[in-house]
C-alpha cells in the first residue's frame, strides 16, 4: 500500500503480485496466478467467464486496517461500492457500520439483520419508500440532503421517537477529481451549501423539529463527502476545519453541541502499477490532529469521527477473468484485443475514462510485448477496457486475461446492455472458491419481459 513513482512502460507487463492485486496474490505455475489459494485459470475453467473473483481476505485486512488507524473512529463501508449478503456479514464481523443509499441496499442490509443502529442512509433524492423503510427499521442515521426530505423525513418520524439525522454540508472544497465524482464543491447537486447559507438553513429546519415537546428529528451531527479516488489529505483537513467552524456557530447561535462528525468516503486507490494510493495513516495522523485543534480553538468537545470508505475496501479484493474473442492487428494503428466482457462488466472507462491494466494468465510465454487495447463486445466504440497495455506478442483468441483491482463500482454498476448476462462473483479463500452471486442468465433477463 505504499506510494510509488510511476514507471510507464509499454514492453513490461504488471508482475503477477503487486498492490494493484488482491493482498492473497502468488504466482502460480504456467503463468498463471492464484489468490486466495485458487488458481484463476482453474475458477475460469469451473465457472466460465467473464467472472468476478473476490478475495474474502483481502477484504477483512483492508477493513480491519481501518480500525486499527482509526481506533477511535466509526468506520461506515459505502455500500454501493460492491454489495451482497456475504460482503455485509464480512463488514459486520469486522465492526465496521454501513452507509446505504437506497431502499434496495437497505433491504439486502435488513435481511441479514445487520444492525440498523450501524445503518447510515444516504441519497440526494430519497424516494418516499427509502424514507419509509428507514425509518420502518430504525437506522441509526439518515444523512438529510434537501429541505423537502427534511420535512418529509419529519413527518414521516415518531414524533417523541426522533430519528437522528446528519446535514450533508458541501464544504466548498475541491478535491481535483474527476467532475463526475467531484462533490464537495458548489456546482453539484449534492449537499447544502456552506457558503450560500444552506447549510445554516437546514440546522435550522431540524432543530425546529428537534426544539419541541415531541421531537421528530435529532441532529447528530454534520456530513460531507468531497467526491472519490482523492489521494490529498489536506483536502479532508480543511472541510473538518469548515464543519468544526459550522458546529461552533451551531453552539453559539442555538446552544447545541454536535456529537458527531462525517468526513466521508473517496479515499484513492492505485488501479495501475505506480498509481498512488491514499496514505491512510497519515490520514488518521492530519485528520485526528486538525480536528483536535480546531474543537480546542473553539472550545468545542471532540466529536465523533465517522470515515465512509468503499472503494477503499473493496476494490483491490477484485479481479476480473475475460477470455479473448477476437482479436484484430491494424498495423501502424493499433492491436485490439477483444474479450467476452465490457462495459456491461466494467463501464468504468467509459464513465470516467479510468485506466486498467491486464495481463494473460493460466498459460506460460516467452513472446515479446507489443502494445494492445483490450475492448469489450458490446456495440460502442467506447466499450474499452484497458488501453495500450504491454501483452505477449503470441496472444491469441481463447487466451485468459485477468483484469486487477475490479472489485469496486464493477458488480455494483454493471448492467445488461446488448442482452448481455452480468457475471457471477466468485469469493476464494483458504483455497477454496464459492459462488456468492451467480451468473445471471437469459431466463432471468427474460422473466421481466412479460408481454408480447
Ligand atoms: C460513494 C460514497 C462514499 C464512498 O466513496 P469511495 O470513493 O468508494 O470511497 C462514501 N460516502 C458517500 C456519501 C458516498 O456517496
């Protein structure tokens, strides 16, 4: 998990095992790679592709080294980053909470009876349902983001029973990342402003509800999420110091102390060999101290920290099998390389542009590299996996490829585009695989087709 400097280079492929790969990584024989003591070309042969496979491991060691950076410190998994039964019993045997964004993600939540005082729900537009259903299992926060969910919320709440709430503050910082994930600065549609006013506003929407005979809503504390793959940690500094600012002004203006403050989630990781990952303990090191000298120069009590990773967690436990299809030279221009896979499986570059790496395993080769795009089979130009990577020069059609650190915002934003059936997700773990979400199949596609 250590930075490094970034050596590009078209001839080498990634090694086998790198921070890029699922802490469980080894080589194994014929170029081939196991993780969690099972061989990927073996998963590939038993399951077919393409196939998600997520080291159990890896998971838990990235979830406890969030606790022991942040002892003192609640640690909320954003759920949307990758869900499934499985993955919230291995959350919840870590102690960690988790932060959810819907009905449906509550609903997976509820039933493994996850316990709803560690339940944290977000959204910028909760449905009424989500509201409901919330409220209807007792989740121990809902992070409040529009004035008309505030109200809705409040009455929806058991007056005399409050329902704690967190104000999703935008801090007005940026966090240089990509527009499509950048939140934390004014023009986006998440948060309450904290320069406009909006956010002095919806303090003062709940504490109306809060300062009453029969409370409906009781403000916990303040929120913000700065936008993902952040690899700064000035930038997490500086809205605790703005939040801090806020809970002063709350304590000043209305003589109520907030326990809790949410910094959010986004903290980076390196999908590419050199990519910089996020230095979490200097994140606990800044964060902790910043915060701590902020309540003393307002004299304000320490509040709870809550941190919000999900990508953090999840990503590097992925990796991602393909089998070639295809594959086509245009000399002078580029080799493509096509796999039974794409944006259906990882719409990631497409989105945002992202970079992936890939290699060939499950057989061995002495062939040179030559720069390949690998593209998916769906019908955009922009189905691209990874591009210009450094592959054996032999590549042919039935080779394998496995595509690292595909464990976030991967099963989780997949879709069916072309027909196309969503792969399984296969967990190893002490040698031994198991299906945690099957592979869809036409019949599933078709079932919700229902008239001719
Ligand atoms: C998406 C999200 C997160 C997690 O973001 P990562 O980049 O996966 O760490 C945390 N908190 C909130 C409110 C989010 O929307």
């Amino acid at each position: 998990m250590k930075n490094q400097v970034r050596v590009s280079s078209t001839t080498t492929p990634w090694p086998l095992t790198t921070t890029m790969t699922p802490s469980s990584a080894t080589a194994a024989d014929e170029g081939d790679l196991a993780v969690g003591g099972v061989r990927l070309a073996e998963i590939a042969a038993t399951y077919g592709t393409p196939a998600y496979v997520l080291d159990e491991a890896d998971v838990r060691a990235r979830a406890r080294a969030y606790r022991a950076a942040l002892p003192e410190a609640e640690i909320a998994y954003a759920g949307k980053a990758f869900l499934c039964r499985a993955m919230i019993g291995w959350i919840q045997a870590e102690g960690l909470s988790l932060d959810v964004c819907s009905g449906g993600e509550l609903a997976l939540a509820r039933h493994v009876g996850f316990p709803a005082e560690r339940i944290v729900l977000h959204g910028n537009a909760k449905t009424p349902r989500d509201v409901q259903d919330a409220l209807a299992y007792g989740v121990g926060r809902v992070v409040v983001d529009s004035t008309y969910e505030i109200t809705q919320l409040a009455v929806a709440a058991h007056p005399g029973r409050p329902q704690k709430v967190l104000i999703r503050v935008t801090p007005g910082v940026d966090a240089h990342t990509h527009a499509a994930v950048a939140t934390g600065i004014e023009d986006q549609k998440f948060g309450f402003s904290l320069s406009a006013g909006a956010a002095a506003d919806a303090v003062r929407q709940v504490l109306h509800w809060q300062l009453t005979e029969r409370p409906a809503l009781e403000l916990a504390g303040l929120h913000c999420h700065l936008g993902s793959q952040i690899t700064s940690v000035d930038v997490f500094a500086e809205a605790a110091r703005r939040l801090i600012a806020l809970m002063a002004w709350i304590r000043d203006e209305y003589g109520v102390v907030l326990p809790e403050l949410d910094l959010g989630g986004g903290h980076a990781v390196g999908y590419c060999d050199g990519d910089p990952d996020f230095d979490l303990e200097q994140y606990a090191r800044t964060v902790r101290a910043v915060i701590a000298k902020a309540c003393r120069q307002h004299r304000l009590p320490v509040p709870r920290l809550t941190v919000e990773p999900g990508r953090a967690i999840v990503a590097r436990a992925g990796v991602t099998l393909y089998r070639v299809l295809t594959m086509k030279r245009n000399p002078g221009i580029r080799t493509f390389v096509a796999v039974d896979g794409g944006m259906s499986d990882n719409p990631r570059p497409a989105l945002y542009g992202s970079a992936y790496t890939a290699r060939l395993i499950g057989r061995a080769t002495t062939a040179a590299s030559e720069p390949m795009t690998v593209v998916g089979r769906h019908c955009e130009a922009g189905d691209v996996i990874a591009r210009d990577l450094p592959l054996p020069s032999d590549l042919r059609p039935g080779d394998l490829l496995a595509v690292p650190c595909t464990g976030a915002y991967q099963h989780s934003m997949a879709s069916t585009y072309n027909q196309v059936c969503r792969p399984p997700v296969i967990a190893v773990r002490d040698g031994v695989a198991r299906v945690l979400i099957r592979r869809e199949t036409l019949e599933d596609l078709q079932a919700r087709d229902v008239s001719l």
